[in-house]
C-alpha cells in the first residue's frame, strides 16, 4: 500500500492526530475554516473502528502508520462514539464559503453520523431496524411497498416462463440454459470488462497507470466485489459457487470495473484525494452514506455504457458466440430479465421484514422464493448477505433510481456522461445530490 505524496511528514501526522484525538470533547469545539486537520481525524476513527469489524473498512490507501496506529490504539467502540460526537460538532461549525468545501463539510458530517450509528451498534451489540440503518447509515429514506403490488409482475412472469411446477421451479429451469460453462467464464468475463472499459473510456479520463486483476472465488455472500488498493488499482472478484447466467457478464463488468466501483475509486484518488489532499477519502467505510452514490453508479453505469438496445445487441453478437450459448434466444431472456428487475424491490421488503424482526430466516427464504423467484441455494446465499451487510441492499436499487433521476435531468448523451462524472469525482451524498 502506497502512501500518497501530499502526506510527507507521516510520522508527525500521526503524533498530531493522536494526539487530537485524546483531547476531551470540550477542548476541540472551536469553529475552524481548515477541514484537514479534521478530516484526519475522520480517518483514524475509520480506521479503529475497523479494528472492530472486518467488513467495515472497504479500501484504504493511506499512510501506513495511520493504520498501524490505529490497531495499536486499543480504542473501546463507545471511546470511538464519544470521540466522533466531538469530531462532527466541530465540522458542523467550520466557518466556510466555498460552495466545494461546504459539499466536503457535508460529507465529513453524514459520513460521521454513519460511523456513530455503525460504533453504536457493535458497542450495544444489537443492530438498529431496517429504517434506521436506512437514514444513518447511508442517508436516505427508501420507499416502502407491499408485497403484494408485486404479484402483477409474477403473473406476467408465469405467462412467459412456460412448463410445469411452481413459477420459481420453472424460472430457476429456465435460466439454466443461459449460464455461463465454466471453462468459459474467464474469456467471457474479461471480453465483457474490455468492452465496458472501451465505452466507458470514450467519455472518461481515468489515469494512465490504471488496472485490475480479475479472480474468480467460491463461498461469498456477493455475486462481485471490487476490492480497491489504491495507486488506481483493483482486485476484482467474482463468486462462482452459483451459476453465472450470461446476463452476468456485462452487468458486473460494468458495476465491479467501468464505469463502475473502479473507475469511481480511481477517480476519487486522482481527484480529491491526490489533486486537492483530502484524506478523508484515502478510506472508504462500507457501512456509509457514500456506499449509496457508489452502488447507484455503479449499477446505472450498465445503462451508461450500454444504452437502450446495446446490451442485448453486444450479448447477441460476441458474449453468446463466446460462452457457446444459443443467440436465437438472447431477445426472449433479455424480455424476461426486464420483468424480473422489476421485482428487485421485493428484496429490499424481504429485508425490511427480516431486520425488523417481523419474519425469521426461514421464511425470509420462503418469500425469496416467492417473490424473488430465488433457488433456495440462491435465497440462503442472500439470507447471509442481508445479516452480514443489513439494509445495504438499499444501495443497488434505490441508489440507482437515485443517481438516475439526477443524471436524466440531462437532455443530451455528452451531459449525462458529465453529470455522471461529477458523482465520480466530486464528495456528493444522497442528500446533497442536487447542491
């Protein structure tokens, strides 16, 4: 891991940030206009509450010494929450007039109230309800719906999905045909992370030294992930343990690689992080607000890279050739995927249900079945995705429809792409998308 260059007193930095951080909270609310020192503090509590939970922190890319302080700092979760109260009043009353600095005092803010929320939970050893994660952890509200206003849609489903048995028997049979052989998943994925990276390049400029490494792994609780270890490099994997149907491809070459979750990281680094010297974003906690503008772009930049028709066109003509699939058939389960997306909702009902309580895992399997239309190997793999992440599932959907409706206000392609960009590059939030 690789320190970046506008850090060049290290060891002093640690000293100073330690050294701030054991301060009582009455001693550290004087209003400031320099949000630096603070946001260095920001990062050493990221950091040493990551030395409480593994999933927590996703990617960091700073000074090593930061971190190994962290892990010798020995801080308590509840030390953590009194210590980030006391950060956050002094960010809320830093004096500034910068329209940016005032973005990146907003989300130093949110992104604190995250890590309370987060620290509160490990400390009181109990998880707040799918609401409350919600509005803390990742700054917004989602909407709520019945289970039942999805039952139109299934019956939709049972008049294209033809056979016998239940309408999950015959979806799970016949996606089958569609998956991916496994001797051909690696050309199929790094054909597919290619393209996106090629079309998302024509209108973004990501730094010259920039890659990936692609693995393929067993055993997860995610279908991909991004693992982003700064100097614009990325480990990506992707969990084989259930069939990969072709659709697959494209969507996580997209949403792992461009103009997804690496192109968002590298550019973060190249931009705030190294052009302007925000520390604060040499980390990134998962449990965040900001988790909710990754995911949104990440999954809106499938329809970014391919719009309209040329996903399925691109899928027909190379990715079906390439995996040995029949291509007569790509227009059929492009329609039937479209009319499963819109049951993407019904996840996060299913998950608003199980962390509040209302149904156990058992019957979250049940209503992934049902609604979901999920193999019982397929819902028990999200069973231990929703109690090992929460309500992140949020993030997918509705940080989509979110990070979508900001960027269609856009009339032109070219605007769009510059609208994307500035969620890429800029400190934007949920709640401070349209400043």
């Amino acid at each position: 891991m690789k320190a970046n260059h506008i850090l060049p007193t290290i060891t002093l930095l640690s000293v100073a940030f330690l050294h701030a951080c054991s301060k009582a909270p009455e001693d550290i609310g004087v209003p400031v206009t320099d949000l630096n020192p603070l946001a260095e503090q920001y990062v050493g509590l990221v950091l040493a509450l990551g030395e409480h939970d593994s999933s927590y922190v996703d990617a960091y890319y700073g000074p090593p010494a930061w971190a190994e302080a962290a892990k010798q700092s020995g801080k308590a979760t509840a030390d953590i929450v009194t210590m980030a109260q006391a950060l956050q009043a002094q960010v809320r009353e830093s004096t500034l007039s910068d329209p940016t600095l005032r973005l990146r005092q907003h989300y130093l803010d949110k992104q604190l109230t995250a890590l309370i929320s987060h620290a509160n939970s490990l400390t009181n050893d109990s998880h707040a309800g799918f609401e409350q994660q919600a509005a803390e952890l990742y700054d917004t509200v989602p909407p709520q719906r019945e289970l039942a206003t999805f039952e139109p849609i299934l019956q939709q489903l049972e008049q294209l999905v033809p056979g016998e048995g239940s309408l999950t028997e015959r979806v799970v049979a016949y996606r089958k045909q569609f998956v991916i052989p496994e001797d051909k998943l690696a050309a199929v994925f790094e054909q597919a992370i290619q393209e996106c990276k090629a079309r998302s390049a024509k209108y973004l400029t990501l730094p010259a030294h920039e890659s990936f490494t692609l693995e393929f792994v067993k055993d997860k609780p995610w279908s991909g992930y991004n693992w982003f270890k700064g100097n614009a490099f990325s480990l990506i994997q992707i969990n084989t343990e259930r069939p990969i149907d072709i659709s697959r491809a494209v969507d996580l070459g997209c949403h792992e690689g461009y103009p997804g979750h690496h192109a968002y990281n590298a550019l973060l680094e190249q931009h705030l992080s190294n052009d302007l010297g925000w520390v604060e974003f040499q980390v990134y906690p998962l449990f965040s607000p900001q988790s909710l503008i990754a995911e949104g772009t990440a999954n809106y930049g499938i329809e970014m890279a391919f719009p309209g028709e040329q996903k399925l066109q691109y899928e027909s003509d190379v990715l079906y050739p390439l995996a040995g699939l029949d291509a007569s058939k790509a227009a059929e389960y492009d329609r039937f995927l479209k009319l499963l997306a819109q049951l993407s909702y019904a996840g996060n009902e299913t998950a608003r249900l199980y962390l509040n309580k209302d149904i156990d895992a058992e019957q979250f399997v049940a209503l992934q079945q049902q609604y979901l239309l999920q193999s019982e190997a397929e819902a028990r793999q999200r069973l231990r995705f929703v109690e090992a992440y929460g309500a992140y599932v949020i993030n997918y959907n509705w940080g989509k429809d979110l990070v979508k409706a900001y960027i269609e206000q856009a009339t032109t392609e070219e605007i769009r792409w510059q609208r994307f960009k500035t969620l890429l590059t800029s400190p934007r939030l949920p709640s401070s998308l349209d400043w």
